[in-house]
C-alpha cells in the first residue's frame, strides 16, 4: 500500500507524513473544536480551488480535466484501499467524476472543492461495497460460491510487513479505516476530514486515535518473542 506515515510503538516504524500546523494525535474527548478553523474557513480563501469549482460549474471540461490531473491518482489510491482492488478502484474514480458532474450545481462552497470531491469518493466506495456484499449474499443464498477479489500484495522494502498491516486495516471499523487511510496515508487535515465525512475534528481526531490503538494491539509481536524465545 501507498507510505504509511504511522508509528507503531511495538513494531516497525515508517515515518509519519507532514502537516503544517497540525500536532500528532492523541485522544480528545475533553476538547473541543469550537475554537479551531473549519474546513471551509481554512480553504475559502484558496483562489485556485474555487476557481476550478466555478469553472466546473460552467461546465468547463477542461476544469473536469484538470480535477482529474490534480487530484486522480490521490483518489484511486484511497478507493483501492477502501475496495481492494485497482479496478474497483477505477470504477469508483469513474463514477465519482459522473456524479460531481451531475450534483456540481448543489456545491455551495461550504468546503474546499476537492473535500467535497472526496465526499462524493468516499460515499461512492462505501456503496460499491455494500453492492458487493448484497451480490455475496445472493450468490450464498443460491448456493453458490461468490468469487473473492484479488488480494491486495504489498510492496516495498518489507513486503509481509506491509501486509500484515493492510490486514490489520482491513479489520478496523468502516469508520477507523476511512480516517486512518485519509489522514495517515493520503495526508489531508483533520479538518478536512471532517469535511468529507462529515464529522467534528474532534471526532476525526479521537477516531484515529482508537484506530492506531487497535492497530498496534493487533501487530504487536507475541510476548513471547520479546524475550527472545527463551523459556
């Protein structure tokens, strides 16, 4: 899978991503985001991005183009981790980008235009999986065996490392996945998260949070490796 920027305190360290003005997590049910900038106050003065909603709006395709040049291969990566599989993944993209086009009037610039792009992204996957599923149980009921979908092979320098940890994500909430895969690995802000899952920072952060917990709880080493096999 893509550059985890996450620690594990028991295991293998890959080094975190960066964010500018924003702190590692830790839990935060006694904050409170009341005093934080939303997603849309920190990217209502991005000129760019609303100029590219405006354009999208006037049914520019070139101003589709550019979304998909811009923002395309952050969008397959995160649907493939949702999904599982790179076609999967280009059939969310896809579909995504025909109903940005078809609901592009009801964007009211409450959020950055790409948030609300990843909105639409990430409810797309979540219907495409809950289509899967319903085939699954079709196929069971007619007793049949649905086919499974490719296994996602990991990659890298560690390659069973990195896929005891897609594993490992795959057993997380729905919730803890999405948030854990768009802030640690596709790197955007708690804000913006909230934006496109439409929840509090707060909730994104403490989500995340219990994420990493079950996530270390699940790759710690057994305990009794950790002396060396010795009896």
């Amino acid at each position: 899978m893509g550059a985890v920027g996450f620690a594990l305190t028991a295991g293998p360290g890959i080094a975190p991503s960066q964010r500018q003005g924003e702190s590692r997590v830790q839990p935060s049910g006694m904050g409170s985001s009341s005093n934080a900038p939303s997603a849309s106050a920190m990217t209502a003065a991005n000129p760019e991005d609303l100029a590219l909603a405006a354009a999208c709006q006037r049914g520019d395709l070139q101003a589709y183009e550019q979304l998909y040049r811009l923002q395309g291969t952050r969008m397959k990566n995160l649907a493939r981790h949702l999904l599982g599989t790179p076609s999967d993944a280009e059939d969310a993209v896809q579909e995504t980008f025909l109903k940005v086009q078809r609901s592009i009037a009801s964007f009211r610039g409450q959020s950055s235009f790409v948030t609300w792009t990843f909105r639409i992204l990430v409810n797309t996957c979540h219907d495409m999986r809950r289509r899967r599923m319903r085939r699954k149980e079709n196929v069971a009921q007619e007793g049949g065996a649905a086919p499974e979908p490719p296994e996602m092979r990991a990659s890298g320098a560690h390659p069973s490392l990195r896929l005891a940890l897609e594993r490992a994500i795959a057993t997380l909430t729905q919730h803890q996945r999405d948030v854990f895969l768009l802030y640690e690995v596709e790197g955007f802000r708690h804000a913006e998260i909230a934006g496109m899952l439409e929840i509090t920072e707060t909730a994104s952060k403490n989500t995340l949070f219990y994420a990493k917990r079950s996530l270390r709880q699940l790759l710690a080493p057994p305990r009794g490796s950790q002396r060396g096999g010795a009896e």
